[in-house]
C-alpha cells in the first residue's frame, strides 16, 4: 500500500471511527439490558430510563463538541507534527505496537490528572455522576473534554507519530473502553493481570473508600499497577456507584455545570489567592481546612494510626 492510499485510509477512519461504533454500542446495550434484567436477583441494578437518557444525551453532546473542536485541533497536531523530532511511518508494523502503548500511556496520565485536578475534574466529573454502571454509562462524557484532552496527546505527534494515526488509536482505546462500563461480566481470570475488565473498572467508579482514585487504565492495567493506583475489586466491599456527594436529579444542566457551578462559588469565596488557586487546581478534596475525604476513605486510617504512635 502506498502512503497517499494509507493517509486517505487513516482519514477516514479517524472521521468516521466514532459513528461506524454507534451500531456495536447498541447492539452490545441490547444484550446487556436482558442480561441484567435476569441478574436483578443478585443485586445488580440495570438500567433506569432517566439515568440513561442522560447519559446518552451527553454521548451526543460529546460527539458534536468534538466536530466542532477537530478544525484547530487538527491544525494543532498538524503543527506539532511539522515540527516532530522522528519520523514513525504509519507503514511498518512497530509504529503500530509503539503508539499502541504510547496512547494508552497517555491516556492514563491524562485520567489520573482529570481526577486529580479539580478544574480537569470539573468537566470529567459527568462521566462519574451517574449512580448506576451499565453500557449507557459509558457514553456519560464530558461536554468540555474535546476542547481541552487533545492537548495531552499532543507529544505523541511532536516524537512522531502521524495525526491520523493518533487519532485512530485514539478512537480504538474509547471503543476498548466502552465494554468494560458493565455488572453483566464477572472476573476474566488471567485477563485480569494484565487487561483493563469490567471489574477492574467497577473498582474506577466506585466512591467508596478504597476505590476512590484508582484504576485510571484504558486498555492496560500495567499502568495503574506500576504507579500505585491499583484496587483490586473486592467481592466484601460492594462497589457504590456515584459521587461522594450523589446529585439526586436527572436535570442535564445541573449534571453538567454542577461541579463548575461548586467551584466558581468557591473560588469567590475563598480568602487570599492560595486558596482561590487551590480550589482550582488542587485536587477535588482539597479545602483550606484540609482533605475532605468520605469517612470510609483509608486517609482517616492513616491518620487515626499516626496520631495512635
């Protein structure tokens, strides 16, 4: 294959990857809603219409934000990539293998920070607002994340990746990601040393305690284990799906700007300009008076065992 018919290729698939799904997410949301419906018996909620009319709503949301935003952030990858440090041809095998577990890399750190930021966390927060775990669930998605997420990916172009292929990556990591945002699926043996499941991402939308920050993998969980974020899902600790604080209301604007609404009221509250930058840009527990972690969090255990010595 010729590179001018690889890059049509890639351009295509990087226009159209997110629409060709579309069939895949309903059809596997189909087999879900019956496979819950039987397991209903076992504690497993399902599905509820409002919650997941929301979701999907902001799925939509989601994929016009990203048409409008692909004019200038594709010239910024563009950019970058006229300016790249290597050439990684799209044509030989190991570019592939490469930017396989660069993307995915990235996207672990681009997820660790949208949870350990507030102003990331104010437009992620939506994907973790819903307090049911189903394949609608998935589609949750942040409305202001395409304005902004590129920019984590951006040196993935300036080492040397062509944009287009990032953006297919890109696209097959989401697609990866979607099946996992499911109760119909137990534990995957083997798989789970190694793979992001189900239940390893049950654990990521957990508030409870121990869940709380954890599993920020895409496709590899490799990532969580070797930088310390790894919780096991824990058949003695049923996970909680939600927030801390759950929003109680199916309202779209609320689901969307609540967390923007909190921390602008916050920010103008605050007195001195470390805590107005704390508010911002320190993590969602921060507060001048400090953490301000659920009771269940293992922070108040460390701290109970420090004073204890």
């Amino acid at each position: 294959m010729r590179i001018e018919e690889l890059m049509e290729t890639l351009d295509w698939w990087a226009k159209y990857i997110f629409y060709i799904a579309i069939p895949y997410f309903l059809v596997l949301m189909a087999w879900e809603w019956f496979a819950l419906r039987r397991a209903k018996s076992k504690g497993k909620r399902g599905y509820e219409i409002k919650d997941s009319s929301v979701s999907i709503s902001l799925g939509l949301i989601k994929l016009g934000m990203l048409a409008l935003c692909a004019g200038y952030t594709g010239w910024l990858f563009a950019f970058v990539y006229e300016h790249r440090l290597f050439t990684l041809s799209p044509l030989v095998w190991w570019t592939w293998v490469l930017l396989f577990f660069a993307d995915d890399f990235t996207y672990y750190w681009y997820h660790r920070s949208a949870h350990r930021c507030r102003l990331f966390w104010m437009e992620h927060v939506n994907h973790h607002s819903s307090e049911h775990y189903n394949l609608s669930t998935a589609l949750r998605q942040s409305t202001l994340g395409p304005a902004y997420t590129f920019v984590f990916y951006l040196p993935l172009a300036f080492v040397g990746f062509h944009p287009l292929a990032i953006a297919v990556q890109f696209g097959i990591s989401l697609i990866y990601q979607y099946w996992i945002h499911t109760e119909a699926i137990d534990r995957l043996g083997f798989l789970e040393k190694f793979m992001n499941t189900p239940s390893h991402h049950r654990g990521h939308h957990g508030s409870n305690g121990i869940y709380i920050d954890k599993n920020y993998a895409g496709i590899l969980i490799i990532w969580d284990k070797l930088f310390g974020t790894f919780q096991e899902e824990r058949r003695d600790v049923p996970v909680k799906y939600g927030l801390v604080h759950d929003l109680k209301t199916f309202s779209l604007p609320t689901v969307i700007f609540h967390e923007t609404a909190f921390m602008l009221r916050q920010v103008w509250n605050a007195k001195g300009w470390r805590n107005k930058l704390g508010w911002i840009f320190g993590p969602p527990e921060w507060s001048p008076d400090g953490p301000q972690y659920p009771p269940d969090h293992p922070y108040w255990q460390t701290q109970a065992a420090t004073k204890a010595s």
